[in-house]
C-alpha cells in the first residue's frame, strides 16, 4: 500500500512539475511576443483601414522586428487607433517625421505595421502620433487584376479574328498575301520603280557630259575638291 501511495505521489510530483514548466515557458514566450521583459516606448498611428491587422502583430523598421502592436481602437466611422510597443534600443532611430504603413509578410502573410526611416535629426516622442500611409486593399488589386486578364483576354480574341481573315483573304491585308495577281502586280510595280530610278541615274549620267550642263557639274565637282583639301590642311596644321 505505501509503494502504491509513494508512486502516486512521484506522478503527481511530476504532473505538477511539467505543468508548472510549461506554464513558466508559456509566459515567457507571450512575454517576448509581448516585449513584456524588454523596456519599451508607446507611439500611436491613425487608419482609415487597417487591412486585417491585429493586436500583437509585429511591428518592423528598416526590415527588423522591433515591437508589437498593442492596441487597436475604433476612433469614429472613419478613424482607427494603432498603439504600438517599440523597444527603447530603436528609439534613437525613430523619428518625429516617420511615416507608418501597413504591409504583409509575403503575398499573404500576415500583417504588420512598418515605421519608414527618416533624415531628422527630431526624435519621435513618447505617445506620439506619427503620419500614416493608407494600405492598398488586396481586394483592390485583385479587381484590377482581373480587369487587366479580361482586357489582354478581348485584345487576343480580336487578334484571332485578324488572323483569321488575313489567312482567309478578307480585308485588304488578307487579299493582298492571298491572292496571287495582286502580289504578282506588287513585284511588278516595284520592278518598274527600280528600272525608273536607274533610268534617272543614266539621265543625270548623260546630263553630266552635256556641254550645257558640263560647266555646272564642274563647278561643283572643283568646290568638292576644293572643300577636301581645305579640310586637310586644317587637319595637318592642328597635329
């Protein structure tokens, strides 16, 4: 009977001793979350929306987790509250004019409150409200970019049909890569172009040897020349 009694009590000696651990571990892991063992400053940030944020969320600055958010208070219909514990070590960094945002832990973690970095040299006050930068809902940019696919979805319909009567022969693209006399009277206008243009070069060869148009062609031929060697010497003389 009394090993049965003292085995009880070793279990329950026990039971107690790993209920009591996990409670001390608990508390200190709330604790931390909570910068319930560091010291600690208040700052305060107003929102028209808060995008799902929550009491406890971290709260970041220059990509570093450096508080929690304490509170958050419905002010009026248009207003709400963020209280925030900053650890007192970052408080040197944190100035009067830094603005505060919402942001995420990837695409869709969860929120958080980031402090921007400031130039001042004016540091933020105990309690003090700093500037907000209103969040861009998810939902927001999920609409837009559905609109966006639909848009892209409309413009590659209308360029299937193109295609489509391009490759059929309709329209004046299609009539002209599909039917053969209009591709035939194409090649045949640009063969007369080119015998046009070498019929003008021989024209303008002939004019050149003509005694009425010799002394002109001549004259331009020697300002030519005459420009060539000017630049020359200009050359040698600046070496």
């Amino acid at each position: 009977m009394e090993t049965h009694t003292q085995k009880f009590k070793i279990r329950l000696g026990l039971f107690v001793a790993g209920g009591l651990t996990l409670f001390v571990l608990a508390v200190f892991i709330i604790g931390k979350q909570k910068n319930l063992f560091d010291p600690v400053f208040k700052l305060t940030s107003t929102f028209h929306n808060v995008a799902g944020l929550q009491i406890g969320n971290n709260v970041r600055f220059s990509g570093i987790t450096v508080g929690t958010v304490d509170n958050i208070v419905i002010i009026n219909d248009s207003t709400v509250r963020i209280d925030m514990l900053i650890k007192k070590d970052v408080w040197r960094f944190i100035k009067s004019d830094s603005r505060v945002s919402i942001g995420s832990e990837g695409i869709i973690g969860a929120k958080l409150i980031v402090i921007s970095q400031s130039s001042s040299d004016v540091l933020a006050k105990e309690n003090q409200r700093l500037e907000s930068s209103e969040p861009v809902e998810t939902d927001a940019i999920m609409k837009s970019l559905q609109v966006t696919a639909g848009n892209a979805e409309v413009i590659t319909q209308q360029l299937a049909e193109i295609m489509t009567k391009i490759n059929s022969g309709k329209g004046t693209l299609g009539r002209l890569i599909q039917d053969q006399t209009l591709a035939e009277n194409l090649n045949k206008t640009i063969v007369n172009l080119k015998k046009g243009s070498k019929s003008l070069d021989e024209n303008m060869t002939a004019a050149k040897h003509n005694f009425l148009f010799k002394g002109y062609f001549d004259r331009k031929a020697k300002k030519a020349a005459q420009k060539k060697e000017d630049a020359k010497k200009a050359a040698e003389k600046n070496k």
